[in-house]
C-alpha cells in the first residue's frame, strides 16, 4: 500500500508545517529540561510547552516566510 501524495501546491503549508513541528519540539525539550531538569512530570510538561509554543511558531512561520525567502535570494546567487 503506498502512500498517497498532496498536490504540490500544499508544499507551502507542509513545509512549514513540518519545520515548526520538529524545531518546537527541540526547543521546547530543551528549555523545560534547562529549567526544571529531568523529573517523573517531564512528559505532561514538555507536551503543554510543546504544544503551546507550536501554536505560537506556526502561524509567526507562515508570516515571516515570504520575508525570508526574498532575505535569502538577496544573499544567494541565482
């Protein structure tokens, strides 16, 4: 069974998607884990953190990322 495929013109909404979901995790892992340390309610605090800063990167994604893309084609050649 293979998986199906989105049209290519979701790729602008995957993109993001997927990259706020993998950096939000790593960030928020880290800072729960800097500030409370390693303890038995780290899942239940991580997920909340986690789950809050998703909501916040996602849409901030979505808006910065046209500035981005003309930032980096002004420091990349063609």
């Amino acid at each position: 069974m293979r998986l199906r495929k989105l049209p290519k013109h979701y790729a602008g909404i995957v993109m993001p998607l997927i990259l706020s979901l993998l950096m939000t995790c790593v960030v928020s892992a880290i800072s729960v884990l800097k500030t409370g340390g390693f303890h038995p309610d780290f899942p239940n605090i991580w997920l909340h953190a986690w789950g809050l800063s998703w909501l916040i990167a996602f849409p901030v994604l979505l808006c910065v990322l046209p500035l981005v893309r003309r930032i980096v084609m002004a420091l990349v050649q063609n």
